[in-house]
C-alpha cells in the first residue's frame, strides 16, 4: 500500500512539481492555501487536523511507464486510502488493456489478429479507440493510432542511433492508415485490415486513464482531487477555499526557474507533448518520439504544445497532434476543438516564441504570492 503524505494546511503551498518538461517548459501544479488559518504547526509534528476539516493527501505508483500521482482532500483517512486504491486499479486495469509493451495486453491480442475477421473488445479498449480515431480524422491524421509500426522503428532508432533504412520505413508506414481500422459500435468489435498492424495508444491512454482515476475517486465520494499521469493531468473540483489547482508554465528560457504563468483548474484536463524526455539526435540532427505519419519522420521542429480540455482523451490525443500539425495548423485544429486552450512554445533559430490560442487567453490565472516560500517536491 503506498503511504500517503498528510500535509498540514498551513504548509501546502507547493507541493507538487509536476510532471511537464520541454526545453525548459515546466509545468508546476501548485496548491493554493486555504483560507488562513489558525496556528502555525510545530517543528516537531504535524498538525491534527480539526474534526471535520479535510486533510491533504498525496499517493504515487507508477503505471504505463510513468509516475501518476494523486492529490486529494478527505476529512477521513480509510476513505481517502480506499479511494486512491481504487483510482490505482483503475489506471492499472487500463494499462493491462492499452499497453504496446505488454504483449498479453488486450491492445497486442487485438494486433495478433490483424488481418483477420472483426475482434470483439472490451468496452475500455472500443472506448478509446473510438476516442483515437475521431481525433485522427479531425487532424487530418496528424494523430493516428495505427502509427505503431513506425514508432517502433524510431524506438529502435533511439537505441542503435542509425535512422531507420528507407525500404523499412516505406514497408512501416504501409501498415499506418486510420481508415485500415474499422469500429463496430453495435457488435462491439475492432477490425484491423492488415496483417502486421499494430495500434500505439501512447499519445491517447495516459490522458483517458487520468480521467478515469479521477472519475473512479468522483464515485468513492472524493472530489477534491487531482490525478497527474506524468504530462496528463485531470483536476476536480478545487482545493477547499482555492479556486482551483494552481498549474504555472515556466518560462523557457530558465528550466526550473519560477514559473511566469499561472492557470487556477478545476473540472479541466491539461496535457502536454514535446520532445523533451524521448528523442534521438542523429547526425547532429534531433528526432523527435513523436512521428509524423504522412512522412514516417520523427519530428525534427523543436515545438511544444500544451493543451486544456474537459478530458483527458481529448487533451493528451489534442497536444499530440497540435505538435504534428505545428503552429499554423496546429491552432486551426485547437480552435475547431470545442472547449480547446492551448499554449504553442516553439524555438526557432535559437529564439523561442509562445503562441496562445484564443480560449488560452480566457483561461482562469492565479497568482499564487504564496510560491515563493513554497516547498517545491519534484515528481520526475
Ligand atoms: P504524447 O507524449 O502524448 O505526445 O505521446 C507520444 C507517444 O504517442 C509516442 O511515444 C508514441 O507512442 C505515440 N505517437 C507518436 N507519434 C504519434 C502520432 N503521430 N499519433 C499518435 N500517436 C503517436
Ligand atoms: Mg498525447
């Protein structure tokens, strides 16, 4: 069972340095203090928190190859556990069914069956795969599930550091194709036209799962909470007496240095997509984990894209194809997206330049005064 941080209200400034990374673009969770309160804590234990006050608590597993963490409120405890336990199994349960590194998952038993008749699929994976496609045909396929046997190319890529030979590329991307994959709703079913494809939900399933943990905490009566997978955020109803969870972008320029925006989230989705962690520098030249999949090509433009959404499919798939499209049509796409926001951080010619989009700019801002004397943990 993972153990729990309880934080006395009077510290909890900051306690969350989440998650997000490019180039310098950080994005911090900050947690806002509550109303003021009363005494400060003593140096040698924390403070017992009033009878029917709700406490602040912090759980970490990691699943699907990153760290998610949890940040609720409770007044009880057992609740609290039981709720983080439950949002857990959620996210692990998803995991068992969307992972491309497990080849029991239910994704790759689907991908064993490619070529065949119509697989009948568990209501999850039909779920996100309808999710996955709608955002392909939206972004004209900037976004694709079935972009599989390219990434892996680049993921052997990343560990010989040769690029992948043209005649392997071609035969890759002979596989990728949105409209290969074909969805029956009624019978419950996913077929896949040719043999040899395989589905890759890595830019969707960490945003769908964080959504589901904080739906599954919704069901155990805690709604005061934020679920963190890795860059997939979804937050809640906000901390008692805040407006909403404090997520400051930091500038570029200064990795970690103290964030110069502040959005205040509650019932919103964020997701971030770059290169900064996953990429591979070739020939001096830098591929990015994230392809394109009309070219086949690791993306070689330094770009980041941040994206706030009402969930977490939506946002994570969004901030994968913003980074595909760019800028230009990037943005198109996000202002076509109902409820879309998102922050374009770009480098060029060794400057870096943010572009908003319209709604970006009508997002809640916080101002934490608070930061300052804030404990930052960091989370990766
Ligand atoms: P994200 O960090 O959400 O942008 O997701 C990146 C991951 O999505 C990669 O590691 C791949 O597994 C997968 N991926 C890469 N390129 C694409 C793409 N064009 N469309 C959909 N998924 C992709
Ligand atoms: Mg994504």
């Amino acid at each position: 069972m993972p153990s729990p941080l309880r934080v006395p209200r009077p510290l909890m400034f900051v306690l969350f340095w989440a998650v997000l990374m490019f180039n310098g673009l950080f994005v911090w969770i900050v947690l806002q203090p509550g109303p003021a309160t009363s005494a400060a804590p003593t140096n040698h234990e924390p403070s017992r928190p009033l009878e029917g006050e709700a406490s602040r608590f912090e759980f970490r597993q990691t699943h699907m190859g990153s760290e998610f963490t949890l940040i609720l409120y409770s007044a009880d405890e057992a609740k609290a556990r039981r709720g983080s336990d439950a949002a857990f199994a959620r996210i692990a349960q998803l995991d068992a069914a969307f992972s491309d590194y497990q080849p029991e998952s239910e994704l790759m038993r689907l991908c064993d069956q490619a070529g065949g008749p119509p697989v009948k699929v568990s209501s999850d994976l039909l779920s996100i795969l309808n999710r996955s496609k709608s955002m392909a045909q939206r972004s004209g396929g900037a976004f694709d599930p079935t972009v599989g046997p390219v990434v892996r190319l680049w993921r052997r890529a990343r560990r010989t550091r040769e690029l992948p030979g043209a005649d392997l590329l071609a035969k890759a991307r002979d596989f990728v194709g949105i409209d290969k994959m074909t969805l029956d709703d009624q019978a419950g079913t996913v077929q896949l036209a040719r043999k040899g494809m395989k589905l890759d939900l890595g830019g969707i399933a960490k945003g769908f799962a964080s959504d589901e943990a904080l739906a599954t905490l919704r069901r155990q009566g805690i709604r005061q909470a934020l679920v963190a997978g890795a860059g997939d955020i979804a937050a809640g109803d906000p901390p008692p007496g805040a407006k909403g969870w404090t997520v400051g972008i930091a500038p570029l320029e200064a990795p970690g240095a103290r964030p110069s925006r502040f959005l205040a989230l509650s019932h919103a989705c964020v997701s971030t997509s770059g290169d900064a962690e996953r990429f591979v520098v070739i020939d001096g030249v830098r591929y990015s984990h994230i392809v394109d999949p009309g070219t086949g090509l690791g993306l070689t433009r330094r770009a980041s894209v941040t994206v706030v959404t009402n969930d977490g499919a939506t946002s994570d798939s969004l901030a994968t194809a913003a980074t595909v499209l760019g800028p230009e049509q990037g943005l198109k796409l996000v202002e076509s997206v109902p409820n879309a926001a998102a922050l374009f951080v770009i480098k060029e010619g060794g400057k870096t330049k943010a572009i908003e989009s319209s709604r970006w700019k009508t997002l809640p801002t916080a101002s934490p005064k608070s930061e300052k004397a804030a404990a930052v943990v960091p989370t990766d």
